[in-house]
C-alpha cells in the first residue's frame, strides 16, 4: 500500500463568495520514498486547491495538506450539499493510490433585482411598462409585485402579481398604468409611481418608473384645424375673386352666343315668314287681277255697276307691291370726353320707296362704353327712335309691334357718343335692321 489520507472533518458549510479550508494528513505507508499528487475531485473540484498539491515523503513519513474551498457567489451554484473526494495518487505504487470522501454544503443566498422598462411613458390615457425580475440567488424564490404613486392618482394592473423565480433567471411582467382624470387640452403632467418586488423574509427590491400624461386631443389636431380653415378661407376668396367671375364670364360669353344663334335662327325664320306671306299676297293679287280682267266679281269687292271687279267696271286697283329687306349700320367712333357729343352714321334709304321697318338687332361686341341712338331724320330736324347705353349690352333685339315708316325724303341715322378709356380704343357698335321696302 503506498498512501494513506485522513481528513479532519468529512462534513463543511461555505457561503457563496466565502473560503473554508479542511485538513488532510498524508502518509507514505510504502517501503520507498515517493512523491505524491493531492487533487480534488467532484463538483466542488471546480473551486478547491490543494496546499501543497505536491509532497515527497519518506517510508512511514506524514504531512498535513490543506484543502481549500472558495465557491464563488453566484446562481450557478445553487445551494445544498455537494460530495466531494481527496485524490493522493502515489508516484511510485499508483495502484496504492487513496481517496477520502467528504461533503460540503453550499449555503443559500438572496439577490433579486428588479427594472421597469422603458423608465418614461408618454400616454394620454394608459401607460404600458414591462417589470423585468432577476434572481440572481442560488435557490428558487417566490416574488409578489405591488406598485404605488405618492399621490394616488394613477391605477396599476399586473399581468401577474405573482412569480416563481429559479436561480439565473429573467421573468418579463406586464404592467399598465392609468390615469384616474383625464384632460382634453393642457400641458402634460408627471407621475412617478413605484414597483416593489418582496420575496419572503428579505427587504422588498424597489425600481422607480415615470408615466407623462398628454393632453387627449392630439397636438397636431389645432395646426391641423387652423390650416384646414385657412385653406378653406383661401378657396372660398379665390371663388370669389377669380374663380366665380371666370365661371360667370364663360357662362355668359356662352349665353350670349346661345342668344345670338337663336336670334339669327327667328330672323331667318321670319325673313322667310315674311317671303312666304308676300309671295302669298302677290299671289292673291294676281288671282284678282285675273278675274277682274275677265269680268269676274272679286271676292270682298262691292259689285257695283262700274267699280273695278264688276263685269263692264275697271280693273280693281291692289296695294302697292312691297320687298323684304334687311341691312346693317356700323360704326367706328373714336372716343371723347364730351358726353353729349355724338357722331352720325347715315343709311342711304331707297329714293321714292317707303322704308318699312319691324325688328333691329343691337350689337355690342366689345362691351364699348356710350350712348347709342337710332334717329329718323327729316327736313324738319332729327327724331330720335331709340337711345341705350353702350354698357347696358352685348346683344340686344328690338321688335316694333307698329313698324317704323321712314318715307321718301327721310334717312335711318345711327349716332354713337363713345366714352371708353383711351387704351380701349374705338368704339365699334352696330345694328343690323329687318322690314320691307314698299312702293
């Protein structure tokens, strides 16, 4: 046999972070000297060392090694007991190596932390937080969260008020937090709360956190509104301004032509009206021309012995034959600052024909500014038909229910005062005249 080896004790207690030392006595029970190699083995090897871990005894010789253990602090460790054995293995008779076995008991610690993530909140009515716990013990702890706020204003809600923690490890919690009142409009308002972690017969583990209440109308919503406002202020000004005027003008340059089309199409209409209606009456005519030449009564004639129509009695004598016409009068006057200054432009009436006019359309495209009249002229003086102001009209239609007459020897005058601004120019008016020319 080549070692023996006693312990002092087989049984120790060590606090995590904390040194226990147990004495061994090493013999060479062998005839020779040898060398012998002191270790231990087990769990607890990891964190014990031998002093010295090396001795050379003589036959019968002994030596005291000391075994020391220093398990660190920590959760990888947990608490309990641990065996352990010390290893003497003989240089010279390996096969008369020895080990003595122990146990050492690992005492239980506490270290709970806790952390509430994110610190700040920024709601308007609930924040939401996470409550991080760590065990970083050597054995299982049971963990009851509670939060509080100075001024008891908020109201908090766990996802779990209750844990179970094993050594080394994290638990996540849920945590929302409210405020009792709330505020519509306003600066925003700091609550600072606490959450505790009390875990049985140690001090509770307190972590601080901050909710700061907004107001509950967003604060983009009053920009927001005062930019809608100020773009509907500037869409119903530019209505107003530009758009409505444009829409006005198209509407009545539309208008106007519309206007213009139709009363083209009646004019037309009774140009040929008035055809029909004389070529009806020439017609009729010449019927009673014929029966008058030929002895026949004519109807409506009074059949008396010698009057025209009557067998024996002259031809009856018909109205005088009349012609459709029309014509137009333009003008292009030059502008004066005297209001009751007017140029004439005369129209050339058929000589030894009476004029007979029914409708006249006025025209002014330009939108000139002024005093129009239409005038008979006479040898006693001018007689004024019809007078308008250039700025009353565009297109305007005039129909006389009893026709003007304008006899042999009388003139159709136009007379233009003309009142635009000088960079306006000249102004230009018309009238174009419907009727028939008899005799």
């Amino acid at each position: 046999m080549g070692a023996t080896a006693t312990l002092s004790t087989t049984r120790l207690v060590v606090e995590g972070g904390q040194e226990v030392t147990c004495p061994v006595v090493v013999r060479n029970s062998g005839g020779v000297v040898d060398q012998f190699v002191i270790e231990v083995v087990g769990q607890p090897g990891a964190w014990a060392t031998a002093e010295p871990s090396v001795v050379n005894l003589v036959p019968q010789e002994a030596t005291t090694v000391t075994i020391r253990f220093a398990p660190p602090r920590s959760a990888s460790i947990p608490a309990g007991t641990a065996p352990f054995g010390v290893r003497v293995t003989s240089q010279e008779d390996p096969e008369g190596s020895v080990v003595e076995e122990g146990v050492i008991e690992i005492a239980a610690f506490a270290e709970l932390a806790a952390e509430v993530v994110p610190p700040k909140v920024e709601a308007a009515t609930r924040g939401k937080f996470k409550v991080a716990l760590d065990n970083r013990g050597n054995y299982p702890v049971a963990v009851r969260l509670d939060a509080t706020d100075p001024e008891g204003e908020l109201d908090f809600r766990f996802s779990r008020n209750e844990v179970v923690l094993d050594p080394d490890t994290t638990e996540i919690v849920k945590l929302r937090a409210r405020p009792r009142d709330r505020f519509l409009r306003g600066q925003p308002v700091r609550h600072r709360f606490e959450v505790a972690a009390m875990a049985a017969e140690r001090p509770p583990v307190v972590a601080e956190a901050t909710l700061v209440q907004r107001q509950l109308l967003p604060k983009w919503l009053v920009p927001a509104l005062i930019a809608v406002a100020a773009a509907a202020l500037l869409i119903v000004g530019l209505w107003w301004t530009v758009l409505r005027p444009a829409v006005r003008s198209a509407a009545g340059d539309a208008a106007a032509r519309q206007a213009a089309e139709v009363k083209q199409a009646a004019q037309e209409a009774k140009q040929q009206a008035d055809t029909a209606k004389q070529e009806s009456g020439q017609a009729k005519k010449n019927s009673e021309d014929a029966m008058g030449a030929v002895g026949l009564p004519v109807p409506g004639a009074t059949s008396t012995p010698g009057s025209p129509g009557t067998p024996g009695g002259p031809v009856r004598t018909s109205a005088p034959p009349s012609t459709p016409t029309d014509f137009r009068i333009a003008a292009n006057v030059r502008s004066t600052t005297n209001l009751t200054g007017f140029t004439e432009v005369p129209f050339a009436s058929p000589a030894d024909k009476t004029l007979v006019i029914t409708d006249a359309i006025l025209q002014n495209p330009r939108g000139d500014a002024g005093t129009l009249r239409i005038v008979r002229g006479t040898a006693n003086g001018n007689q004024i038909l019809l007078e308008v102001g250039l700025a009353n009209f565009r297109d305007l239609d005039e129909h006389w229910v009893e026709a003007l007459r304008i006899r042999p020897g009388e003139r159709i005058l136009l007379q233009v005062s003309c009142q635009n601004p000088a960079d306006k120019g000249n102004c230009t008016p018309a009238v174009t005249f419907s009727g028939r020319v008899e005799g």
